[in-house]
C-alpha cells in the first residue's frame, strides 16, 4: 500500500495557496454545487471544509506539477481514473484583453 506524506512547499513565492483557492472557487462558483448547496441548506461550515478540502488536493497537485513528479501524477490518474464520468467538455473562462 503506498503512502502519502503532506509536503510544504518550501519556496512560499509559488503563491501556490492563492492559486488553489482561486481555482476552487472557480470550480464551484455558479455550478451545480451552488444548486446542492442551497437545495440542502448546507451548512457554511460544512461549505468550508468542503472548500479546504478541495483547496488543499488542488494545491498537491500543484505541487507535483511543478516539481515536474510524472510519477505520482501517473499514480493519482491511474487510482482515480473511473468510467463515471463521461461526455468531458473543457470550459474555460477568463479575461480577454482587446
């Protein structure tokens, strides 16, 4: 069984904090978590951990990719690689600057 260890980035420059929370938020912002959020009534602390929990997997990957570890990445992919989700339409949104 292979074990995880939590990492700090030692080089704190990265932001890479900023960048896991703003990409969290961008997930969830306006999709269909907002609609299970309110028809739920989900809890704000719940909502938070919800968001840590996320903002923190995020920046791990982050920091795989930087540190350019293919290895573990593969491994992430591999473990989580499930047949559920189908029909992957990237969406991206962003500031165009005329």
């Amino acid at each position: 069984m292979k074990v995880w260890k939590r990492v700090k980035i030692k080089n704190d420059n990265k932001k890479i904090n900023i960048v896991a929370n703003a990409l969290t938020n961008y997930i969830f912002k306006y999709g269909p978590i907002t609609s299970i959020i309110n028809k739920y009534k989900i809890d704000s602390n719940d909502i938070n951990e919800l968001n840590s929990y996320t903002s923190n997997r995020i920046a791990g990957l982050l920091l795989l990719y930087i540190a350019h570890d293919k290895k573990r990445i593969n491994d992430i992919v591999n473990k989580y690689n499930r047949e559920n989700i189908s029909n992957i339409i990237p969406e991206i949104e962003g500031y165009i600057d005329k």
